[in-house]
C-alpha cells in the first residue's frame, strides 16, 4: 500500500452515510451509502458545470475537467484554484483570459455514470495526436490488477462507485474514486497536471466500461495504455484504434482482451502462476465473462 501516492480512503466520515431499511427477508438492517454532492466548477468569472460528486478532491476534479474538455491547456499558468467549502464551488483562474460561452451551447452527452457531458467538437482530441510508443508487460498487468483488486476502497465498503488508477509498470500510484468515472479520471489528470507528471510511460485502468469517453479523455491525457475490468463499446474501439491506443478490457483474473494497439504487448507471464479474481472482490462485469 506504500507505493500508492493516493489512494481510497473508505473509513473518511464524509463519504458514507449510515442508512436504516430492511432486507428480502424483512429484517431491519443497517447499510453505508456513499454520498454524492454537487461541486460547481468556473474557470475564470465564467461558470462551467455543476458535477455531483463525492468531493473528496475538488481542487484535482475542476482541474482535471477543465483540461479534458480542452478549456485549460497543457501550457496554461494556472494562478490559483480557490475551493469553497461552504459554497460548493471551485475557481480555478489563469493567467490567460478565456471565454467558452460557444462552446457550452455545444455539448454532448455521454454515457458515462451520473450524465457525463463533452463540451465542443468530440474528435478534436484525437486530431494530430500520436501516443508514446510505451511497453505493457503481462506480468506488471496481472500484478497491477490483484493489487489494485485487492486495496481497501468506496466500492467494496459501500458499492455505487467507480474507480480510475494511474500506474507505472506494475505500481499504483493514484488510485481515485467517484459516482462517475468521468469524475474519477478527471481527479487524475487534475493531479497529473498539479504536480507536472508524465504520461508517456503511464497506465490507466478503470473499472468501468471502455466508452468513447473513456478513450477520448484518456487520448486527450497522453496515456497510451488503457486497461478495464469492464466491456467495450464499438465506437470506443474505433477511436482507440483511430488513436493507437493500447486497448485491453474485461481483465479480470488470467483473463484479458486487447482490440486496440495489440504492438505494445509483451507477454512474459506464464499463466499457470497467475490466480484467478476471488470472490470477495469480484466486481460487476458482462455475465459471460462469469
């Protein structure tokens, strides 16, 4: 758990709600919800979105938004993130003036968890764009996805998450969650630019579906590896392919499926010391994948 530079923290009070109800049987029980608020992001003087979020990095969420929606650039001098507690709402303000106001009459919406949006024209992030020629090794993935499987997280605590994971090889460095995977990418590529982090040689994983979105946010970070636990959509491996995205779903124990970027693979683990996912942090997936 050391090598995790952030990671989930599901014992934080704010992010879970004891509820009372009863169960199939009738009995009065008492479960932990997560809970979701809403955070209104403005860049400048100008508002942007009201995202419902669990809000435990709100500074990394308006950041990240803002650059997967093109409006913060790569080399942008950002000169302050002012985050409200009280109001629910982040600034973020850069030296560069900006007006979108065109650009929010023009939005798509996704289908991601909890109304994901994409702001302005959807294949602008994948014109001119060439990812690093990376290396993904099949020991680091199988090594990666138990450590990750296995890290105490929102999700086995209270269910009703997602989870995004930025990696290096087979380390886990920001392990981050929300109500929507939109969200919890966006928290990462917030802390990425933060603290000036590379994406040439990084991994993303999700455990959520392999959408268009997903690609293209991923593509608009620079990270030429994405992996999930979850299925694929048609388009989202078009894009990926378009892109030369390293495209790998529904890796869950020995398993794994690549559509995309297949070139970056090297497959140096012998499967017969490979453990299959155990039960008690068995997630979600397509039933023939069971």
């Amino acid at each position: 758990m050391n090598e995790f530079v952030i990671r989930p923290d599901p014992l934080d009070p704010r992010l879970t709600e004891r509820v009372e109800g009863i169960d199939q049987t009738g009995q009065q029980i008492e479960t932990r919800v997560t809970v979701e608020r809403a955070l209104t992001i403005f860049l400048n003087s100008q508002e942007i979105v009201t995202a419902m979020t669990i809000n435990d990095y709100p500074e990394y969420l308006a950041l990240g938004y803002l650059l997967n929606q093109h409006m913060l650039r790569s080399d942008d001098t950002v000169t302050g993130v002012d985050y409200d507690e009280e109001l629910a709402v982040v600034v973020v303000r850069t030296k560069r003036k900006t007006n979108y106001e065109k650009k929010l009459k023009k939005k798509v919406q996704t289908s991601g968890c909890a109304q994901g949006t994409v702001f302005g024209d959807l294949m602008e992030a994948l014109e001119g764009v060439t990812l690093p020629d990376a290396e993904l090794r099949t020991s680091w993935l199988y090594r990666l996805t138990h450590q990750i499987n296995t890290t105490p997280s929102l999700y086995l605590e209270a269910g009703a998450i997602h989870g995004c994971v930025l990696a290096q090889e087979d380390r886990p460095l920001v392990y981050m969650e929300d109500v929507g995977r939109h969200n919890a990418v966006d928290k990462i590529a917030g802390w990425m630019f933060k603290h000036g982090v590379p994406a040439r040689d990084k991994i993303f994983y999700t455990t959520g579906r392999l959408t268009s979105e997903m690609i293209i946010k991923t593509v608009r970070m620079g990270i030429p590896i994405l992996v999930s636990r979850s299925g694929f959509t048609a388009w989202g491996v078009e894009l990926a392919r378009r892109a030369n995205l390293t495209l790998i779903g529904r890796a869950r124990g020995k398993r794994f499926i690549a559509l995309s970027g297949e070139h970056r693979i090297v497959f140096d683990q012998d499967l017969a010391y490979v453990e299959e996912e155990s039960a008690k942090h068995r997630r979600k997936a397509a039933v023939h994948d069971d």
